[in-house]
C-alpha cells in the first residue's frame, strides 16, 4: 500500500468500520448541517417575529426609533432568503427534469 491510501474490507470482519478520513468528513458534516439547522431556526425565528411586529399593527408598541427599521431589515432580509432557496430549489429541479427529458430522447432514438 502506497503512502497516504487506506483501504477497507467490503465484508466480514472489518464490517462497520470506517477509515479515518472519513469519520472526520462525517463529524464535520453533521456539525455544519447543526449549524445550519440552528441557523435557520433562529431566522424563521426573526422572520416570525418581524412579521408579527410589522402586519400585527405592534409597530406603534416599539420602543425606540431603532426597533422599527430593525424589525423592518429582518423582515426583508429572511423574505430575500426563503426566495432566493425557493429559486435555487426550482433550478435543480429545472436542471433534473432537463437531464432526465435529455436521456429519454437519446435513449428513444437509438432504439
């Protein structure tokens, strides 16, 4: 075995085990999918709450002329993301359909 390969049994005993560079890609993953997670808590969170302050008519209740363009840049900052990951959602989807209508087509010609 050359330097810097790892090798893995694809049965028997060694079933179950990972190599190490795996297991730190996995760890790694799973902590950016938690930060993800806890992210996009925290912004449904303030949307939720911008939303409520601004169309409930609590606008008038805040207590410093800050709050207001506070809750008001929330709003619009989480409102561009949930669009922006609507579009970025629709493009695979556009790119999927493309690719699988692409197979069809060359798949029913050549028969």
């Amino acid at each position: 075995m050359a330097g810097g390969e790892h090798q893995m049994s694809a049965g028997g005993a060694g079933q179950g085990k990972v190599a190490a560079p795996e297991k730190w890609l996995n760890r790694f993953v799973r902590a950016v999918v938690l930060i993800e997670r806890v992210g996009n808590a925290l912004g449904t969170l303030a949307f939720t709450w911008a939303t409520v302050v601004l169309l409930g008519g609590y606008a008038s209740k805040l207590s410093s002329d800050e709050d207001f363009p506070s809750a008001t840049a929330i709003f619009f900052i989480e409102a561009a993301r949930y669009v922006l990951y609507i579009c970025r959602v629709l493009f695979i989807l556009l790119i999927t359909l493309t690719s699988f209508l692409h197979r069809c087509h060359q798949t029913s010609t050549t028969i």
